[in-house]
C-alpha cells in the first residue's frame, strides 16, 4: 500500500495536463501513485502517453469534477489521497514531501493542510497569505474547534490532502456537489484532527475570467447556499461557528462589491446575502469596528440603497486621500531630490566612510569587519553606519550613524569617498567618478543569485533584474571567499567591477580567537564546561510565508542526551511551546536567534547542524563537523535553484529525516573519518581565500591604495590554524 495518492481529475481545456504529469514524471515517487480521472478524449489521450508510470481512468466529456475525484478515490489504494486539478501544478518535489509528513502522523489526523501559490494569465507563483496561519499552527496534530482560524486559510482542495479511510467514511458529505470550495470546508469541519505543512505543496492556475462562461445569476446564488450549508455542518461549536461566519460575510461583501453583476442579480443577492448574516449571527457577536463594520450593520438591515451610496462615498474619500498621499510624496521626494543634488555639487570627502550591513540593520558581517581594521589602519577616515532608526539604539556607544532618508544620510552618500555594502544602496544613489563602492556580500553562493534567479520565479518575486543590474554597475569592487563565489558573481551580476579574492573579513576571527575568546563565549551562553553544544541554524525557505521548525527539537534533544546543548538559532519560534520551556530552563536549548554576531556562536560550538543556510561555508573554516539535514532538498533546489548538489558535495554528513539526524550524532557518525574527509575537500573549495587576513587585504587594497603585489599571500588552507574548538579551548 502506497502511502499517498496523487489523484488528478478534471478535463484540461488549457493544456497544462501535460506538464503537471511531465513534472511527477521527471522524478521518483517514493512511496506514492498516480491516477489521472481523465475526462474527455484530449485528457485520456494526454494521460495516456503517461503510462504505466500513471493510471488512467478514461471519463466521457462532461463529467463533473465530484464524479471524477469520486471515481480516482476508488481507484486508489493510498493510505492518503491528495486531489490534483488537471489545470493547476505540483511544485518539484510535493509528492515526496507530502508522502513522508503523512507517514508521521497518526490514524486520528484526518486532513494535512499545505500551503500554495497563485498563477495566472499574467503573473506565477504569487502566495496568498496562508503561510502566516499554517505557521502559528505548527506541526501540531490539532482539533479544528482548537484551532477555528485555520477556516481563514484559501479554501482550495489540492491544499488538503486526506486520509483514504476518512474520505470514505464521508464520502456522501464531501462529494454534494461540485463545488470544490464547499469540499474544502466541509473536510475541515468533519476531521477529527487536522496537521499542517507550512510548505507550498500546490499551484492554482486561475485562468482569464474572459475566456470563462458568464457566471449566471443562479451560480451567484449559490455562494449563499454554500456558507449556509457549512454552517450547517458547525452546529454546537461556537468557536468555530465564529469563524465561519466571519469568512462567509466577508466573502459575501466581497464578491457583492467586486463582481459586476446586473442590477436585478445584485439586488436579489444582496437580499439572500442580508437574510443570512441575519440567520445565522451567532449569539453576543459584536461587528469589528471601522468601515467593515458599517458594511456589516448596512447588509444586517438589507439596506441596498445605503450601501449602494456608502460605497460611492467611499471611492471618492479613497480617491481623495490617495491624491494627497501621491501629493506629500511628491513633495517630499522633490525636496530630498534637491537636497541630495546640492550635495552632489560639493567635492568628495576623501576621509568619509558609509557602512551598511543586511539592509541597514546596523554593525555586522564583513563591513563591520573591514570598518574595525580601518579603525587600526586609517583612524583618519571617519566612518558613519546607515541604520534604521528602529535599530539605531541598539548601536555600540558612540556609533556616528544616519538614519535613512533624513537630510544628513543624502548628504554622506552624496559626498563619502567610500561606500562599503554587504547588500546594495538604493537606487537613487549616484555613483560619483571619484567614490569607491565595495561590495562584500554576505555569504558563499549555494542557491541561485541575481540573474540567475530569473528562471526561478518563487525565489525572484518583485525583483527588477533591470534596476538590480543598474545597482551593480556601480560596484568597483567584490569581495569573495572563493573563486566558485567569483565565477557565481560574475556570472550573476555581470559589469566591470575587480573581483577581490581576498576571503571574507568576517571570517578573519575564526583564526585569529584564542582558547580565552572561545571559553568567553561559552560562558556568556551558559554552556557547562564538558558538555557538546550543537549549534542549529537552518534558513529561510522563498516557498514559506513564515517560519516553521523542521526539526522536533525537544525530542531531538531528548536523543542526544544531557550532555549536548542545542543553540537554535532561527526566526521568532517556540515561545509558547511548554516542552521547550523545561529543556531550557535545564540548559539543553538555548534560543540564540537574538545573539549577535553569530561568528561567536560558532566559536562556542562543537558541531554545526544546517540546511542550506551559507553559515556552513564560513563555519568549515573551524575545521569542526558539520551536518547538513536536507528533508526538503529537491523542493529547495528547484524553487530556489542552486549552483551545485549539496547532498552530493556535503562537507559531512547528510540526514534526510530527522530519526537520520538522531542517529548520526548517536552513532558517532557526525565526527568520523567519512565525515572528516568530506569537510576536508569541503574546505579547499569553500575556505579557498579565509586565512585571518582578508581584512587586511580589502583595507590596504581599497582605502589605503596599496598594490596587489604589496598584500599578503593567501596562505594556503593546509598550513592554517583555526580557532582551538571547545574541548582543546577548555583543556
């Protein structure tokens, strides 16, 4: 029995069937089928060049969607059922995914809920906001009247998958009609349990409104039978009749205000609509506040003609307001424009300095190294940060900084003789003939960068390749570690800038800490002398709206024993988890998401556990063992894209799962002789130019004018000696 089927339905009128099937195809489905509910002759014959790899279940034209999934799921032997619409798409690697999250929950979850993107006839890949939701649910398995705002999420079927047994047992409920959204509902509202998976696991291609049919006044009609029939469903559950109700007024008002339908049909909707807020307000519910309350009272007394006027007097109040936001703003950017042209006109500082580092966050990462070394070379060249103003207080005393936007942060960038960045300034900014722009970057290149993000659209949302390469072209130099980061450069931001093979300057500090630096660290994080801190740093995903941990870290921490402690360092995360509250008041997790630098936090640790997070190039320069936990690597390689295969090119070892992670550190496998000699040649590849001089390098080539000839050689990785690790730090 698989553990998953993947049950396609529908005809496909627009031609995507073939791809959606080119896709699973391209890769193995572990544990897991394929059945195509192929309605008319284009999807059978389209299915059929698919076999055997696919079952096909030939169905005549004009089959409904219901009595085509209805059909697929008898065919389908899965433990869970995932129902795919023929015109939308499966992300690289769902099934695999969804196959092995379904594997770890029990018989009493009867529906997984994923995540998804939008495509249209004009735009792909645009993600609603469902992250936000899955991720406060987390991986917990979860009674729906705990957890009634899950209702909020998209109501789409292919972002529900179900257990076989629990589609069976409710068949006739969830096959009524062919209203998919109906179906979506009704399976929340029946389960027992639900799970969710903050990942995108689907794609919902909505096609051109005017290449559909007219939608008749009955099919308006029947958005008012639906919500009525759902609320039916919720009887005796007061929270989540609460929610459900919210959802059905406010889709109801939304689809009265942005469908244009004739005045009769609106009328008569608006009607049905009214009768049923009415109906079904629950006892003591209160209207929000604001215009949405207003909408609300107005559709309660089934004033039409007041709402009618009402939404009048509101686009002329929006058009008005937006006219003097668009005024202020013009103003206001005439007047900086002005400012920062006067400043122009000045002649350059030869010794002022602007750092900005991870958008304007403050002082970090390698220009806050490369400002350090001027500050011994070059007291002379004053240096000024560019902060937020949020940030600012949180600045070392002392700190000439600028606040962006205000008129001193135009007139530094106007007239500084140096511009250092481990990201970009922004657009506006000129690029004087006698200024020097330094781009260090923030990191060695595993997922795909500038213009190679073009052909990965879910990592490139919003970005103006047009304006980014206008940025770069006012680079005169880039910082690299190695030279597979300066191919990766160049070939992603293409111009005339000097590459400088120098290292990254905040990697300088992992050979030149001592044991006492080392001993420092560890005992600001509270780390008992002898015991093994394990340091878990994963990344950020660009198919994740927010944060989910991949990893159960208590149970984790329960498998390494009280000997390791776990610094996690992530997004905002666990703050309400009870589990985690006693394992860190026994010091076995340690939350460091907060702590900065983090090149401390890899001084204080023995071993590095990361996903695909650039943390692992710079760590590897401490020569100690890495672990690199890959659950979700053919998602992340394909949505994001990558330069190289880190699970065949890993500097230690690879988990899959996490019962594989538990068993690398359990077995001793994270410190072996294998894992020693991938890091080995993990190390001359990545740590090629880090040998504690980089910002030496950078500060005599760049500020101080030197020549290439005059800087000190690369010493090669061989002969360096990295930080002591914790157990020589504390012999």
């Amino acid at each position: 029995m698989p553990e998953l089927s993947v049950i396609v339905h529908g005809p496909d009128p627009r031609g995507h069937l073939a791809e959606l099937l080119d896709s699973l195809a391209a890769r193995p489905l572990p544990d897991a089928e394929v059945i195509v509910a192929a309605v008319g002759d284009w999807a059978r014959e389209t299915a059929a060049g698919h076999a055997p790899e696919t079952v096909v279940l030939p169905l005549p034209d004009g089959t409904g969607d219901a009595a085509a999934r209805a059909a697929g799921a008898a065919r389908a032997t899965g433990r869970w059922l995932h129902f795919v619409h023929a015109e939308d798409g499966l992300p690289a690697g769902t099934v695999r995914t969804v196959a092995e999250r379904a594997a770890e929950l029990q018989d009493t979850v009867d529906v997984l809920l994923l995540d998804h993107v939008r495509s249209t006839w004009r735009t792909a890949g645009t993600r609603p906001a469902n992250g936000r939701l899955l991720a406060r649910a987390g991986r917990a398995e979860l009674a729906l009247d705990d957890a009634a705002d899950l209702l909020r999420l998209t109501p789409l079927l292919g972002t529900r998958v179900l257990r076989a047994d629990f589609w069976r047992a409710h068949e006739e409920r969830l096959t009524t009609d062919d209203d998919e959204a109906y179906t979506a509902y009704a399976a929340l509202l029946t389960a027992r349990r639900v799970a969710c998976l903050n990942q995108v696991g689907y794609d919902h291609r909505v096609p051109r409104p005017e290449s559909l049919p007219p939608v008749t006044a009955e099919e308006r009609y029947a958005l008012v039978d639906r919500y009525e029939a759902l609320l039916a469903l919720a009887q005796d559950r007061a929270a989540v009749r609460t929610v459900l109700y919210d959802v059905m007024v406010r889709d109801l008002l939304r689809t009265f205000a942005r469908e244009d339908m004739p005045e009769p049909v609106a009328r008569e909707f608006f009607r049905r609509a009214s009768l049923a807020a009415v109906r079904h307000r629950p006892p003591g519910h209160r209207r929000p506040g604001g215009l949405e309350g207003v909408r609300r009272g107005l559709l309660e007394e089934g004033a039409y003609t007041k709402y009618r006027a009402f939404q009048a007097a509101n686009r002329t109040r929006r058009a008005a307001r937006a006219a003097v936001r668009t005024r202020k703003r013009r103003l206001g950017a005439k007047l900086r424009d002005q400012q920062y042209r006067r400043a122009l006109g000045r002649r350059v500082d030869p010794d002022l300095a602007v750092f900005s580092a991870y958008w304007d966050r403050g002082v970090a990462c390698n220009p806050a190294a490369i400002a350090a070394e001027l500050a011994r070379r070059a007291p002379w060249i004053h240096p000024v940060w560019v902060v937020t103003k949020d940030n600012a207080p949180l600045l070392p005393p002392g700190t000439d900084h600028v606040v962006p936007g205000t008129r001193r942060y135009w007139e530094v960038l106007a007239t500084a003789k140096y511009l250092t960045s481990n990201v970009n300034f922004p657009n506006a900014v000129v690029k004087r003939p006698d200024a020097i722009h330094l781009q260090t970057h923030h990191g060695t290149p595993l997922k795909r960068m500038g213009l190679d993000q073009m052909r990965h659209p879910t990592a490139a949302q919003g970005m103006d390749f047009a304006a980014l390469l206008a940025r770069v072209d006012k680079w005169d130099y880039s910082a690299s570690a190695n030279s597979h980061s300066t191919r990766m450069w160049e070939r992603a931001y293409p111009s005339r800038y000097t590459s400088l093979d120098y290292g990254y300057p905040r990697n300088d500090v992992y050979y030149r800490a001592r044991a006492a630096d080392v001993r420092a660290v560890r005992d600001r994080l509270g780390i008992a002398p002898g015991r093994t801190a394990v340091l878990y740093a994963p990344t950020h995903r660009d198919y994740e709206a927010g944060w989910t941990p991949r990893l159960d870290l208590a149970a984790l921490a329960d498998r390494l024993g009280d000997d390791t402690v776990l610094l996690v360092r992530a997004h905002y995360f666990y703050d309400t988890a009870a589990a985690l509250t006693g394992l860190r008041r026994t010091g076995r997790i340690i939350d460091v998401s907060a702590y900065d630098p983090v090149e401390e936090l890899c001084l204080a640790a023995d071993a590095l556990v990361t996903d695909y997070s650039s943390i692992m190039f710079d760590y590897a320069n401490l020569d100690r063992p890495i672990v690199i936990y890959a659950d979700d690597w053919e998602t992340y390689a394909t949505t994001r894209g990558v330069y190289f295969d880190l699970t065949a090119e890993a500097p230690g070892q690879v988990a899959r799962t996490q019962e594989d992670l538990a068993e690398v550190f359990a077995s001793g496998a994270w410190r072996d002789e294998a894992a020693a000699k991938a890091r080995a040649a993990f190390r001359r590849r990545f740590c090629e130019y880090d040998d504690g001089h980089a910002a030496e390098r950078v500060v005599r080539r760049v500020f101080l004018g030197e020549s290439e000839r005059a800087l000190p050689p690369v010493v090669p990785v061989a002969d360096r000696t990295p930080a002591p690790n914790p157990e020589e730090a504390t012999a």
